[in-house]
C-alpha cells in the first residue's frame, strides 16, 4: 500500500497539465508491474490465474446439446434420466403393492416356532406378505404370550411362524403383499 501512497503522492506534487498526466501514466505502469496479473486464454486443470470470459463462453457452447439423456432408468448408466422417465419408472411400482387379509385358524403346528400353512390368492413366488396385526389382534398375541408373528414365502407357499406360543383363537389379519421378484 505504500507503493500506491507513494505514486499518489508524485501525481499530486505535479504542478502542470503534462506533468500530471505523465506523472499518472507513470505510476499506472508501475503498479501494474508490480501487480502483475496473467489471465489464462486456455482452460487448465492446474492453474490458479483468471480465465478470460470468451474462453469460459467456448468451453459452455454446446455441452448441453453433448449429453446423452436416457428416456427411462437403465442398468449401469452414467446418463441423467428425464423426469419423465423418473415418473414412468416409479408410477408402476406401486402396482406391484396390494392389501389384503389373511386368516390364521387356532390349530397350530410345532413348538417353537409353531407353523401354520397359509393360503393368499394372487401369491407367486416372488411376494412378500407383510402383517398388519390391529390392536385387537396384538392385544389377543400378548395375552396368549406369542412374541413374534410373520409369513414367509416358500416358493409361492406361505407359512405362519408363532414364537413364544402359538395363538389359541382365530386371527383375521389385514396384510400387505409387495412383489419384489420372481
């Protein structure tokens, strides 16, 4: 700063038109010697100086047009999907969810786990049978000491498996089965 303080004080001891204006011209280069600034003219990845706005301007010209945009989802690619590719894509999911309920009688198989074969319409073997159990049928599971409840998919058979205890009465539960593979 007292470079500039000093060639501001030069310019002002100048007494006559020329002698300003060579004084200012004077002073101009040298602070812009002292302030040398290199303004690249090609991009680099490894320079830290300014780029000149014409060549940010090139490097912008065209690349939106350059990219490969996919109309759907796919496997193993790097592309950016439309939107409405996204919302094709997840608008057919929820096709494959549906609610449904399931009875389970009071005869039951075992002795921990107990098991109970199961019987749901629509079932492949690629389903998979959520339980919603209400709160009358958790409030019957706890007093009959059950502790755990669930159906598993064997290949399109469905099983119930009790721990704990098996239920001694009639349960009607409501269930959500969601198709998540073959």
């Amino acid at each position: 700063m007292s470079d500039i303080n000093t060639e501001i004080r030069i310019i002002q001891l100048a007494s006559r038109g020329e002698e300003v204006r060579d004084a200012i011209v004077d002073a101009l280069q040298s602070i812009e010697s002292r302030v040398a600034v290199t303004i690249d003219a090609d991009l680099s990845d490894t320079s830290e100086n300014p780029l000149q706005n014409k060549v940010i301007y090139a490097a912008l010209q065209g690349k939106q047009e350059a990219l490969t945009i996919d109309g759907a989802p796919t496997s193993e690619s790097d592309n950016p999907v439309t939107s409405g590719g996204v919302y094709e894509a997840l608008s057919g999911k929820q096709d494959g969810i549906r609610l449904a309920t399931i009875e389970l009688s009071d005869s039951w198989s075992g002795s921990g786990p107990f098991t109970q074969a199961v019987s749901l319409s629509g079932i492949t073997p690629g389903s998979k049978v959520d339980i919603q159990p209400d709160a009358d049928v958790f409030t019957s599971l706890l007093l009959d000491g059950v502790t755990a409840l669930w159906i598993q998919n064997d290949n399109g058979s469905l099983t119930a498996y009790a721990l704990g205890a098996a239920p001694t009465d009639e349960l009607t539960i409501q269930c959500t089965v969601t198709e998540v593979g073959p």
